[in-house]
C-alpha cells in the first residue's frame, strides 16, 4: 500500500514538474498596433512567426490598405466600423478578449487621436489591469520633441523650418503617463536613445535580407542619384535639390529622380537601378531608405552622427557619404565623381546591414525582450503623473466645449439676426454687388460651414483663373528646372 501512494505522488510531482516546465516555455501571444511603419512591425511579425509565436500586426485603414503598398495583417476598417471610437474599442474587445499576454505599440497605443486629444492612451491602464504586458516602440517626433532636438542637433529640423505637429507640453505629459504602465521602451538606434525614458532598449531596425538581393553598382559617367522626400523639411530636401542645381549649373554629369508619390515596390525599382541613394541629412541618423540602399549594396549619402553611430556600428569609419546641409554639395560631387569610393561604399554597407539589421538576427533580440518581460512582475504606477495627464486631457476636453458653445451662440445670434434682416430690391442689389460683396453675403445668409467650401472656391478660381484685366497679357511664372528623369 505504501509503495502505491508513493508511486501515486512520484507521478504527482513529476506531472506538476513538466507543467511548471511547459508554463516556464510557454511563447506569449504578442499583437504590434496600431501602424505598420515603414513595414518594420509586420517584419517582426512574420520572424516571429517562423519561431512558433502567435504573433499579429494590427493597423487601422480605410479600406485601401498601406498607402505605400506595404503587406498587412489584421486590418481594422474605421469606415467599415462606424468610426476611429468603435474601431479602436472594438480592436481592444478582440485582443483582450483573445488574452494576447504582450501588447508592443508603436507611436500610440490601441486608442487613441493624431494630436494626443480625445483621451488618447487610455486604453493602457485597461490593458495593465488585466496583467498584460505592454513594450513601446517610439518611432520619430513621438519622442525627439523640438526643445529637445535642439539643444543637440544643430542641424534640427526644427532650426530650419520643420512645425511641430503637436502641442509639445502635451506631448510630455502623455510620455510621463507612459512611465508609468510600459514594462519595455524600445527605440531603434542611438539617436533616439538620447530622449528616452530611463532602461530604454536599443533594437535595431530589421530587414528581411531574403527580399532584398544584393545589385550593386557599375561604373557609369552618368550616374543616377536619387532620393525619397517623403518629408521634406525633415529629410532636408531643401538643402538636397539646392545642391543638385548649384551642381548641374557646375556642368556636372548626373541624372537625379525625386521618389515621391509611389509604392513602395515602384519606389524600389528606382532604388535598384541608381547608383546613388540620398537619404535624410538633417537628424543625424540612418532612416529606412538608407537600410534598404545598404541592402541593395547601393553607396548612401546620409548624415550619421559619428559620436553616437561609431561605437553603435562597431567601426572607425561609418560605411556612409556622410553630408549634413553644410556639406552635401561637396560630398554629392566627391561621390559622383569617384566610382572607387561608391564602390568601397557599395559592399561596406551591404556587409554592415548583414551585421546589424538582417531579421534573422535582430528577432532574437526580440524574443529575448518578450520573454523576459513575462518573467518580470508587470509594471504598476509608483508616481502621479498617470494623473497629471488625465487632468491634462480633461482641460483640453473642457477647452473644445467651450470652443464649440462659443461657435454654436454666434450661429444662433446671426440666424437670428437673419430672421429679422428685410433686404429690399433683392434683384438690384445682387446686379450692384462685386463677386466678393455675393461671397459675404452668401456668409451671413448660410452657415459657416456650408459657405467655406463657397469662399474656397472663390479664392482658387481668383488665384488660378486669369480675369478682364490679365488673360490677355501671358501672366503666369516660370520654373526653374535641373536635369532630371
């Protein structure tokens, strides 16, 4: 009898010790919302994937998919749902209710609005309360915020014309709150490290190495330089097309593409038959496009601070044409001139991209992360600034209140103030009145919001429609053009 019970509780134990191993190895089910940013989430995705998680990219559309043709995943359809509220609540419902056990965000969280109103980020306390884990992936100026940037990049965006999208107190309101519910930061080099909270993580971009074969260059008296000014002021776009006309007047050989308005497989094209690829010159950073020419083994001209890239890429000298708004003029016709050092430039970067940003090797650094975020106790608030926030979202709610009973008394007030108008020999009248006299009447009879598109139109047809006095007298203006394809 004794030696039954014993066998009983030696199965016992060795059951509840191969359960307390298959908890220990259990993978946790990870979803990457709400955008897929320069394809990077959905990449992940896919690595992780292959390595036997459940993994999911969400994004919200309206129905078109990625404006640049990127692959997606789950879609979250605001038009087909009714709306940004019920599409984010019910994208929410689905991933709770699911039990997903790592939410990794990138620039917002699942709930939220494009300036940081309409209680954007709220969705995370929710998702904490239920012992979930949450990494945050910031991804540009959702973290380098302009008195921030300033006071180290003298060659900032901001000094040169770049607006803030956003209302800068806000903004840092909103990272406070965040400190005190993400269990992981996440930034993708040294720049951006500089701005981040405290035990910030530095992962790499990723690239799928598969999808992007080595081409190369060959020699050629008239190269072709490109570049994608998917933001002009933060690329330094400015700064680029300057120098690409002060060179061509210089007599010059080149030809030069502007890679704007396209998909991305289109765009790749481009990138895959030029022999120079510029990318951004103001951050002091590498962007997607210089990932990509460094895959294509294409030479990049790129600002990269060497106080920060150095030591992040393990080399004495980076595998760049490294030009700021300063010097691009010099260093685009250095390169254009030396096929030897586009060349040199052509395998360093493609040898460097293998290094540090192939999927294959980034993703373990991944799965190291969400695995040990589930071994750590989740993160609870230990300060208030969770609660500074909440008061600042709710002012700002107070605020557009009193902006919209403001708006809708005024309306009121001249509705009925029309009531009482008599306006005599209507017909006389309308025949004295000028255009822009019947536009401001039409103002006062209807309400605001019908009349705009009314004033709208008035005002582009007298900038862009000759009138009496000018069709007959050739107005117009002239661009200058630089040789381009």
């Amino acid at each position: 009898m004794l030696l039954s019970y014993a066998c009983v509780s030696m199965n016992i134990l060795s059951k509840l010790k191969a359960m307390e191993t298959m908890e220990k190895i259990k993978k946790p089910k990870i979803v990457l919302a709400p955008m897929n940013i320069a394809s990077m989430p959905i990449q992940i995705v896919n690595a992780l994937k292959k390595n036997g998680y459940t993994a999911e990219q969400l994004s919200y559309t309206t129905g078109q998919g990625h404006k640049f043709g990127y692959e997606m995943d789950r879609e979250f359809n605001i038009k087909e749902h009714g709306g940004r509220i019920n599409t984010h609540t019910l994208a929410l419902r689905e991933y709770l209710d699911r039990e997903f056990d790592i939410f990794h965000f990138w620039n917002k969280s699942m709930f939220f609005d494009g300036k940081y109103g309409h209680m954007t980020g709220f969705d995370i306390p929710l998702i904490k309360s239920r012992g979930k884990r949450i990494a945050y992936r910031f991804t540009g100026y959702d973290l380098r915020l302009p008195s921030w940037d300033k006071e180290v990049n003298p060659y900032s965006p901001f000094l040169h014309g770049y607006e803030h999208l956003f209302d800068e107190e806000l903004q840092k309101k909103y990272l406070g709150f965040l400190e005190e519910y993400v269990d992981q930061f996440l930034v993708q080099d040294p720049e951006m490290a500089q701005f981040a909270p405290k035990g910030t993580k530095i992962i790499p971009r990723a690239m799928d190495l598969s999808k992007w074969e080595v081409v190369g260059i060959e020699k050629n008296d008239d190269p072709l330089v490109v570049h994608a000014p998917s933001n002009a002021a933060v690329k330094g776009t400015a700064f680029i097309m300057k120098a690409v006309e002060e060179l061509h007047e210089e007599g010059l050989r080149f030809k030069f593409k502007a890679i704007a308005g396209m998909a991305h497989e289109e765009a790749k094209a481009w990138y895959t038959k030029s022999d120079i690829v510029i990318d951004q010159i103001a951050i002091g950073a590498t962007g997607v496009l210089t990932l990509e020419a460094w895959a294509l083994g294409k030479p990049c001209v790129v600002y990269l601070r060497e106080d920060l890239f150095k030591d992040f890429y393990k080399c004495s000298e980076l595998p760049v044409a490294n030009a700021n708004p300063d010097t691009i003029k010099d260093q685009l016709r250095k390169l254009i001139k030396d096929y030897e050092w586009r060349q040199e430039l052509s395998k360093r970067g493609r040898k460097t991209v293998e290094r540090f940003h192939d999927t294959d090797r980034v993703i373990k650094t991944f799965m190291n992360t969400y695995d040990g975020m589930m071994k750590k106790t989740p993160t609870s608030p230990k300060g208030t600034k969770d609660v500074d926030y909440l008061q600042a979202q709710a002012e700002l709610s107070q605020h557009r209140a009193v902006v919209v009973n403001v708006k809708t008394r005024k309306m009121t007030q001249l509705q009925n103030e029309l009531k009482n108008a008599k306006i005599v020999d209507t017909e006389d009248l309308a025949v004295r009145m000028t255009g822009p006299e019947k536009i401001d009447l039409i103002g006062k009879i209807l309400p605001n919001i019908i009349a705009l598109p009314i004033k709208w139109g008035y005002a582009i047809k007298k900038m862009f429609l000759p009138n009496k006095d000018t069709k007959d007298k050739g107005a117009g203006y002239k661009v200058k053009h630089t040789r381009s394809l």
